[in-house]
C-alpha cells in the first residue's frame, strides 16, 4: 500500500524531476488516489501534490517540474487509509515550520493521542491522516534539542505501528533519513554519485542494480552516493550486504504490451518453466517437512488463498492428509484455542508483504512450536524472516494489480512439492508418478498454445456478455478453487459482480438468482466430478441461466448443453486433470482481461485496490 521514491546526488547531469516521476510511476501498482514530490532548493522545500493518477496529476500541474539546482527530492503514491483520497491528505506531509517534510507507507496505529498532544502544544494540523503526527513530533524533537537524525529516533519511539518512511530537511540539503518498520524499503546506489530510495527494486532498475534491502527496525542515512545503516534499538552502526540484482528492468516494464496484466499472462510459459526448475532438494524439504507433520495449515489471501485451495487439493491428494486451509485474517481467530505444537503451516504469499499473513505466521510462532514453509515471489521479503524453509516462485515480478502469473506459478509449485510427496510414499506406482510428471511439465506449452490460438474466442465471449452486470462462477471439486480465482479476476478488473461457488451447493441458496440470460460459467474439467456436473449444468440452464463452459479441447457432453464453450487444450485424462487449476485459470484471466478493455477500464489499476496490502 502506497510507494515511497526519492533520490539524492551530486550529479548535475541528472534531469531530478524526471527520474523522480519514472521512479515513482514504476510503483504506482501499489496505490494510485493521489500523488506528491517535494524537493529542495535554496534551504526551502517545495511541494506538489493532488489527487488522481500521476499520469493525470502531471498534466494538471506538473508535478516534474522542480527547482534545476535540487539535489534531493522524495515522491509518494498512496492508497488511501486515513483521510480520503485528497490533495490534503496526499504525501509528503509537512510540519508547522515547513521544513520537515515526510513521505510514508504504513500505518500509524495511535496516531488519534499523539495528534492532540501535538495539538495542545500548538502544533497545526492541514490534514486527517495518521501520517502527519510524524513531522510535528520530528519538529518538536528538534525544538526540545535534539538533532535530526535523533528527533525522528525519538520520535518513532512514540508511534505504534508500522512504516517505511523517508523524510528530509530543508536545513540539510545533502541527506534523507529513512526508516523501516514492517513497510518494505529498498536502498539502490551509484557509489559517489546518488543514491535511491523505494518501496519496490524495479523503481530504480533502470539506473542502479546495486541495492541494499533494509530489515525492521533500521534507519539508514543516505547521501549523494553514500549510506549509512544503523540499528533503531541501540543507535549502533550495522553492516549490510550490497546485492546486486540479476534480472532487467524489462522484466518490470510493458515489453510493447499494452498493459501489464496481459503482458504477465502471456508470460505465464516462460514463468511456468523457470519454476518447474526450482531445485529437487528443496522440493523435497518440504515434501518430508509434510509428510511427517501430524497437522498442516495453508494460509494466504485473495489470489493466492485460491492458490492455496488448489494446491492443498493436489497436495492433500498424493499426501493423504487433510490440509486445512484459512484465510490468513481469520488464522489467529480460528485457531486461538487449537493450534498444536509442532504443526506445519505453509504460507502463499506473492509479495511476501501481506501484513494479514505475515501476522498469521508471526501470531502462530509466538504460540507454538510451529514450523513454517513459505512460498512467495518476492527474495528477502517480510514472510521470509520468519520462514524456516522458502521457495522463491519464479514468475518475476509481476505489476499488474491483478496477480496472474503469480498465481499459476504457486499452483505449480505446490503440484511439484506433491510429486515428491508421492514419490516419498510410495502410493503411487512408479509409471504413474512418471506421467503426473510429464502432464505437469506440459501445462507451460498448454498454455503457450491456448493462447496463441484463442483469443478471438474469449473477445467474442467477452462481447456477447456486454450487458451482463452479475456472474456465476461455479464448480465442482478442485475446480472450485479455478472458479473462485477466474471469478475474482473479472470482479477485479471488470467491475462485475460475481459469486465463485461450488455447482453442487449453488442449489442450497444462490440458485434463486437465476433467471432467462443470467450467465453461468462452468469449469468443467473431464475429471471424477464431470458426471454430477452434467446434473448441475441441467438445473441451471432448466432455469434460463447462459451456460458458458470451460471444457478439454474433445469435450462433448457439457459443451453441447452450453451457449459458449472455451476449449483448453489438454488430453483429458487423470494425469493432467488434477493440475487443472494451472492450464484452466489463464482463459479465466484473459476474459477478465478483455471485459475491462470492453468496458473502458484500466486492467492494471482496479479501483480501490493495491497491489500489497499492508494494512489489516
Ligand atoms: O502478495 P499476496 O499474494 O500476499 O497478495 C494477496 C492478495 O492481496 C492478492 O492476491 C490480491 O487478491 C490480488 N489483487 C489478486 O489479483
């Protein structure tokens, strides 16, 4: 939830207003009400700032255009919590000398006691967010004495809860101070010339692979090539690793897609393939980690929770244990009295930053004994530090709002860890295990071909469905989890309403919605559930419903009972339908996709949403 960006050199070559704006439209994923740079000239700070998109703000007023001989500026892109989404209330955020001046992702929890005592020792608020106590209490550190780098020390010693901030001073116009606390923040640096600050790596990519990846509780110091890392707790200077990174901003950038999410789904083979390269022996950590706990947990959100119902389903399959899975909000709530020591939880997370999940797992460990197997995206982010194993998806990174890639890659790498299951075991014969294998490394040239060959099918699709506002999703099996995450994604990005159900118990309630042209979409894999599906497709369509289905490439029966069929293509047999939720869920996205185009919508940027949600 929001990004935080900012930059200081000693370069005068550099065009600051303008790696300021790229810098933080590269994270704008994050959040996108309102937009704000401050930079600083002549020991005065200068602000602008406004509600909207940034593409929007720059047009209005500029936003690039600073003063030529700044050295220094910090740029925010936020996802309103506290205050609506208001010139007012859009970052940096000032004190009452307007010389301190604050960028900040996170939240602060009791921001309500300390904004009246700030209050009542005159300090003047211009804003409602919680963010703004942050640079009165700085000031008012300053005012009793203290330096800068000690006023924001002091100062965060008061506030509960949690932040990546960067801040700066019109009186020190050669450094930016900031500070983590469970709000990611990464540091890039061009040594001797500038250095960068951000919630997200790609936002500087493009000018520095070099980075430091900042842990809770530090501060850094940076100047124009040059930083600084000391520990928030005891003040003391610390050491840390410079990284370089690998992969290319091409990776985080459109590639002459026109959006970010299609470019993601059409990178889902190649994501597919690095990923069914993830090392044996970690696969096989995990797999005996499962294989002797008595009780496993999966929990995540959105996206990746659906990711986890099929997972756990394919686990649980070669496994022959039940596998619990709970949203990660409801984790400590549902197992306050249950949780048993020495229990596996496994925790699905893209960003790794989830601040519902990371707490699920840190709750868990406080408790138990708990061992904790975690699955992300994302290298050295939050959920990492409190894993005690981690598989690194390798989907790269993924921008668009709407996780696509990610979520086929999660899939995926569960489906391998419960291959090695099943080789561990030993249930399985060995033939049998060898062609689980071969359907699973076929599902990247399935969806390779799916889409290169469908596309016009899902446009029409999408074009006949025009007028229709509520959707069912609806399933049977593990395709429940393929209908809940395609249903999310038309939800997301199309702005329709729509209810991902099991088929099955759609009659027990939902059901009743339906009437003449009311559009009902079937997953209808060719697996031990088709059968009882062909009754549940009969009952819908006996109501008026439009069946539109989602069927293997020879498909007869369901297709021929439904208005739309989209054709997968995969030899519908036991081996290649258990995996799926991976080879199925892609048509899912791209019918999102296109409804968003059809409706005049931005795909990468659904309304009210952010990419990672660091706020309960
Ligand atoms: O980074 P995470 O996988 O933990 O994120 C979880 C959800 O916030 C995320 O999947 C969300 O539902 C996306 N908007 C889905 O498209």
């Amino acid at each position: 939830m929001c990004g935080i960006f900012g930059i200081i050199t000693n370069q005068n070559n550099l065009s600051l207003g303008k790696v300021v704006l790229e810098g933080i439209k590269r994270l704008e994923y994050r959040g996108y009400d309102s937009c704000g740079i401050v930079s600083l000239s002549n020991s005065k700070l200068f602000v602008k700032k406004d509600s909207g998109k940034i593409d929007e703000i720059q047009k209005k007023i500029n936003l690039a255009e600073i003063p030529n001989n700044s050295k220094l500026a910090l740029a925010h892109t936020r996802w309103a919590t506290h205050g609506a989404p208001t010139k007012i209330n859009s970052h940096p955020h000032l004190d009452c000398s307007n010389k301190i001046a604050i960028v900040h992702n996170g939240i602060i929890e009791n921001f309500i006691e300390l904004r009246k005592d700030l209050i009542n020792q005159g300090h003047i608020f211009k804003s409602d967010t919680d963010t703004e106590v942050i640079p009165h209490l700085i000031e008012q550190k300053m005012k009793e004495g203290l330096n800068f780098k000690d006023s924001i020390v002091e100062a965060l010693k008061l506030c509960n809860g949690a932040y990546g901030l960067a801040v700066c001073h019109a009186d020190y116009p050669d450094l930016i101070i900031v500070v983590r606390k469970e709000s990611p923040l990464v540091i890039g640096i061009e040594e001797g010339k500038t250095t960068y600050l951000a919630s997200d790596i790609p936002a500087f990519l493009p000018l520095t692979r070099k980075c430091y990846i900042m842990e809770d509780d530090e501060l850094a110091v940076l100047k124009a090539g040059e930083v600084d890392f000391y520990d928030l707790k005891n003040d003391k200077k610390i050491n840390k690793e410079l990284q370089v990174i690998e992969w290319t901003i091409d990776a985080a950038e459109k590639g002459g897609y026109e959006h970010f999410m299609l470019k993601e789904i059409y990178e889902e083979p190649t994501a597919m393939q690095r990923t069914l390269k993830i090392s044996k022996d970690l696969l096989q950590v995990f797999a005996n980690i499962l294989w002797s706990a008595e009780n496993i947990y999966i929990t995540a959100a959105g996206t990746s929770f659906y990711a986890s119902l099929a997972g756990k389903f394919i686990v649980s399959r070669f496994l022959g244990k039940y596998i619990q899975a709970i949203e990660c909000s409801e984790f400590q709530t549902q197992l306050s009295n249950s949780l048993k020591n020495n229990s596996v939880i496994i925790a699905l997370s893209q960003s790794g930053e989830t601040i519902d999940t990371v707490e699920a797992i840190r709750w868990a460990k406080s408790k138990k004994n708990v061992k904790i197997l975690t699955i992300t995206n994302v290298v050295g982010s939050t959920l990492t530090r409190y894993s005690d194993n981690v598989i690194v998806t390798q989907a790269g990174p993924e921008i668009g709002v709407a996780a696509t890639k990610t979520y086929c890659t999660q899939v995926l790498t569960l489906a391998l860890i419960a291959l090695e299951i099943a080789k561990l075991r030993k249930v399985e014969l060995d033939s049998d295990i060898e062609k689980y294998e071969m359907a699973l490394k076929s599902t990247p040239q399935i969806i390779e071909k799916f889409l290169n060959e469908n596309i016009d099918e899902i446009k029409n699709i999408v074009n006949t469905l025009e007028k229709s506002v509520q959707f069912f999703f609806l399933a049977r099996g593990i395709s429940i989890a393929t209908a809940k995450e395609g249903g999310l994604k038309l939800k997301e990005v199309a702005c329709r309403f729509i209810e991902g159900y099991s088929a099955a118990h759609a009659k027990h309630g939902p059901i009743s919605l339906v009437r003449e042209g009311f559009p009902i979409i079937f997953i209808a894999p060719p697996d031990e559930t088709y059968q009882r599906l062909i009754g549940n497709v009969m009952e819908f369509k006996a109501r008026g419903g439009k069946i539109i289905s989602l069927v293997v490439e020879d498909d007869k029966t369901i297709s021929e009972l439904s208005d739309l069929t989209i054709r997968i293509p995969q030899p519908g047999d036991k081996y290649h339908n258990i995996f799926s939720p991976i080879t199925f869920t892609p048509a899912l996205q791209l019918l999102a996709y296109y409804a968003s185009l059809l409706h005049g919508l931005d795909p990468d940027k659904p309304l009210n949403l952010s990419k990672t949600v660091t706020v309960h």
